[in-house]
C-alpha cells in the first residue's frame, strides 16, 4: 500500500518546491557570480540536475516524486486501465500540491537573495520555436520516466532523470521547462529564470501537447506501458518499509 494521501501531497508539495528554489536561486546567483550569459546558463543547469536527482532521492519513496502535473496525468492515464497510478482523486490533489509548491518555491528563493517575495516577470518567452522546444522536452521526460518504470530501472530515475533535464537546458530552445507547475511557479520571479506571465499559456499549452506525444509513443514503444504506471518515477515502498 502507498502512504496515505496528506503524506504524498507534502512530498509533493515540498519536493516541487524545493526544485523551483534550486532553478530560480541558482539563476539568482549565476548572475551575480557571472556576467557571461552562457556560463550563467551552465551554473543553472547543473545546479537544478543535481538537486532534482537529490529530491527524486528524498521524496521519491513516499509520493513517487512526479513534480510535474504532466508526469502525474501521464501516470493516472496508462494506469486506469489497469488500476495502477494515481486514481483521479489523486491526480487532483497533486497538480494542486505542485502548483502550490512552485510558487512558494519562487517566493523562497526571492527572499533567500533578498528579493521582493513576489515580483512577476517581465522576460518574454514566446514564438513557435519555444514551444516545439518545449512539445520535444516534455514528451522526452515522459519517454525517459516510463521507460525506466516499465523496464525495472527506477533506481536509475535520480541519476537519468537529473541528467535529462541538465541536458535538455541546452538542446532545446527553451532551456526544457518540460512542466507546467514550474512554469507557473517562475513567472512569480523577475530574474534569470523568469518567465512572464503572459508566455504562460503557450508553454502550458506547449506542453500538454508534449504530454500527448509523449503518451502516444509510449503505447506504440511498450504496450504494456500501464503495468508499470505505480512505480514512477520511484517505487513506492509498502507501508511497513515506511516509518510513521
């Protein structure tokens, strides 16, 4: 059995949190360390890989670590077939505790470089190429996270997954946000990893579509993709391999 409901929900909520902290105020101190744009960009992409493959560690056994609505959708489709994943209730329940999580990430780092709490972005990011971008980042995470789960690998999600997203801020053109809840989380942030509330929606849309491509080729690559959808992006221990 998984942990109850109010305990996923917090791993959620702190996991995404966290992540946000760590790509906002490594952004934050890339530009005071740095006045090289692409040395900014490799500080922050590294930084965010390494404590994303940490908070896959941390929170991982107890909600699965999704992060991400579009990982949690992907896993309650494949698996409500099979009754394995999120169950609606669930699914529900996470993208509330992620959204929430991310914003409160971006206050957080705001304030630890001492920044006002909430200053929305102005950084337009916006234009076709963005979004494709965006449609190959997302359905690339969902290929790497099923994948992994439906072939037994999920010790390896940490690592791989870290790796993806630290790779993927560099061959895609808009440095793979690949997840709607930090997308919304950034644009409370008018620093370098901002993003103006009104490129929101394009990147959002831009990433559902991601999720559907990303859905598609994982039923075309591994059929029985479903089977898996309880494990990702880590097993869930039983309730006796979890301390009260």
């Amino acid at each position: 059995m998984n942990p109850t409901l109010w305990r996923r929900l917090l791993a959620e909520f702190l996991g995404t949190a966290l992540l946000v902290t760590a790509v906002v105020g490594s952004g934050i101190m890339a530009t005071r360390l740095s006045d090289d744009i692409g040395l900014q960009l490799l500080e922050n992409s590294v930084a965010t890989a390494f404590a994303l493959g940490a908070l896959i560690l941390t929170f991982g056994p107890v909600s699965g670590a999704h992060f991400n609505p579009v990982v949690s959708a992907a896993d309650w489709f494949l698996g409500r077939r099979t009754g394995t994943g999120l169950s609606g209730r669930d699914l529900a329940g996470y993208v509330v505790a992620q959204v929430a999580g991310a914003i409160a990430g971006a206050v957080l780092a705001d304030l630890m470089f001492r920044l006002p709490a909430v200053d929305f972005a102005d950084k337009d990011r916006s234009g076709g190429d963005l979004w494709l971008g965006e449609i190959v980042a997302t359905a690339g995470l969902l290929l790497l996270i099923f994948a992994l789960a439906r072939s037994g690998r999920t010790a390896a999600a940490p690592a791989a997954v870290g790796a993806y997203i630290g790779a993927a801020y560099w061959f895609t053109s808009s440095t793979s946000f690949a997840n709607p809840a930090v997308t919304i989380g950034r644009a409370f942030t008018d620093t370098f990893a901002g993003i103006a509330f009104a490129s929101v929606p394009g990147f959002i849309a831009a990433q559902l579509i991601g999720l559907v491509v990303g859905v598609g080729l994982l039923l075309a690559l591994y059929p029985s993709v479903g089977s898996a959808a309880g494990d990702v992006v880590v097993a869930h221990p039983d309730d006796r391999s979890v301390r009260s």
